[in-house]
C-alpha cells in the first residue's frame, strides 16, 4: 500500500485537492492507497513526530510556506531514502524571481483572504436584509445601527460599511413614527445622521426625478424637511447617540468617522 503524508502549515486541502486529482488517475487500476494529512505544522518538532511515522516506500507531499521548515522536511526525506513532493517551493521561487519581491511568507494567507471573503458576503447581505428598518431582529446582531431621515444617506453607507466586513443596520426617522424600544437596548452601537435642509431639498428632487415624480410634494417642501430634521434631532438627544452632519462629506469620510466613533467607544469594528 502506498502511503501519502501531506505536511502543511495550514489546513492542508491544497495539498490534499493535488493528491487526490493525481491518484484518482490511478482508481480503475484499483490502486492500494491511503493519504494521511498533517495540518498546522510550524515547528520542527512536530515534522519529526511526523517523520517518526514516515516507512520506507511511503510519499510526501508539503505544502510548507516557510522555506526553511521545507527545506527541513526535503532533508529528513534524503536521510530516510523517502521521495518528497514540494508543491509550494519551486512555485515561490519562480514568482518571486518574476516579480522582483518577496512572498508573503504566511501560512494559511489564502484561506485567511477566503475567510475574509465570505465575512464581507455576509455583511453585505446582513445590510441588504436589515436596510430602512424592515426588521429589528438585526439590533442585536449590527456591528452598528445608523439613524437619520431619509435621504441622510444611510443606505450607501451601510453597503460601504459592509464592504469593510461591518454589520450594519440603518432604521428611518419618520415623524409621528414611533421607533422601536429595543434601539435603547443598543444605543451604544447608533450613530445619527443629519444633513441641511437645502441640501436634502435637493437630494429629494433629484430622487423624486429617478423616479417620474413630480417634485412639488411634501417630501421636498422646505418646512417639512425642517420639522423632520428637528423631530430627528430630538430623537438622537433622547438616544444620547453621537451625531454627524454628512453635509459635503463624501461616504467615505463618514464611514471614517464612524469607525473612529466606534472605536473610541470601544467596540471592534
């Protein structure tokens, strides 16, 4: 039987993908073989105790990003008499030859990026689910909840915000709408959003336009929008959350904003 030992210094699926696309070449002869994967291997002591177990005719196969952890492994191989397979080595010097700079040198970087990949997927779809206030089951769940009238512009940030692998959850301030009770329960988490009254005049218009609508409504009379913003700020005062003008502030210089809030407050973020 021949025995596989995969050595890496992360999960080792790389290595074990490899191997198996190579083996299964070998099914239909009914090939007698067995893959045994070592993971997390960042020391020499452990590549011993895995050598310890290596026999003659056996295979092995790494996946060390540390050169000198692999060069190791090819070593201990020479001195038994047992074949190893460097999947990573030859493949970094080459790159690092072309590219004129060095790797990374991190164990497990891509499934770190993969991982950071999916956190942002899931911010992004927690954003999506919980935008305008449609369900207050994500209170407790947001990294951050953000408050404001409309056109304060909660929603680009939640997404941009999202991007950064933050949950958030934006919930309108509508006048005569009584917000839900569980926003005290998080209060540590809301920043409030305020803009001018000329400036959302403006914003409305023009979203109103998007839309095919006549602009001459409520939704863009000057005194309406002031009573909104003052029944806005009042809400915010009860809250005792922090508040930021986003008037002439691009979303990224809010979003910074509200990360060093955050932060300041100590919630990671």
């Amino acid at each position: 039987m021949l025995t596989v030992h995969i050595i890496s210094d992360s999960i080792g699926n790389t290595a074990k993908d490899v191997v198996d696309a190579a083996l299964v070449q070998f099914s239909y002869g009914k090939a007698d073989y067995k893959v045994l994967k070592n993971s997390n291997v960042c020391t020499i002591e452990k590549i011993d105790c895995i050598m310890s177990n290596v026999n003659d005719g056996d295979v092995i196969v790494q996946t060390l990003v540390d050169s000198t952890l692999a060069e190791y492994v090819k070593k201990k191989g020479l001195e038994k008499n047992i074949k190893v397979i460097d999947l990573l080595s030859e493949m970094l010097n080459t790159f690092e030859d072309k590219l004129g700079i060095k790797s990374e040198g991190n164990p497990g970087l891509n499934r770190k990026m993969g991982t950071e990949y999916f956190k942002r997927v899931d911010a992004l779809e927690f954003a999506v689910k919980y935008d305008d206030g449609k369900d207050i089951n994500g209170l407790k769940e947001a990294d951050i909840v953000i408050l404001g009238v409309s056109r304060t512009s909660k929603t680009p940030l939640s997404l941009y915000l999202a991007n950064r692998n933050i949950k958030v959850m934006n919930v309108p301030i509508v006048q005569d709408l009584i917000l839900p009770e569980q926003l005290y329960e998080v209060k540590r988490k809301i920043i409030g959003l305020t803009n001018s009254v000329e400036q959302l005049n403006k914003l409305r218009e023009e979203r109103l336009k998007t839309l095919g609508v006549d602009g001459n409504t409520d939704y863009t009379d000057e005194i309406q929008i002031f009573e909104e913003l003052e029944y806005a700020l009042e809400i915010m005062g009860k809250i005792g959350c922090p508040i930021i003008d986003v008037q002439n502030k691009a979303i990224e210089e809010t979003a910074e904003l509200i990360i060093g809030i955050m932060r300041e407050r100590g919630l990671e973020v």
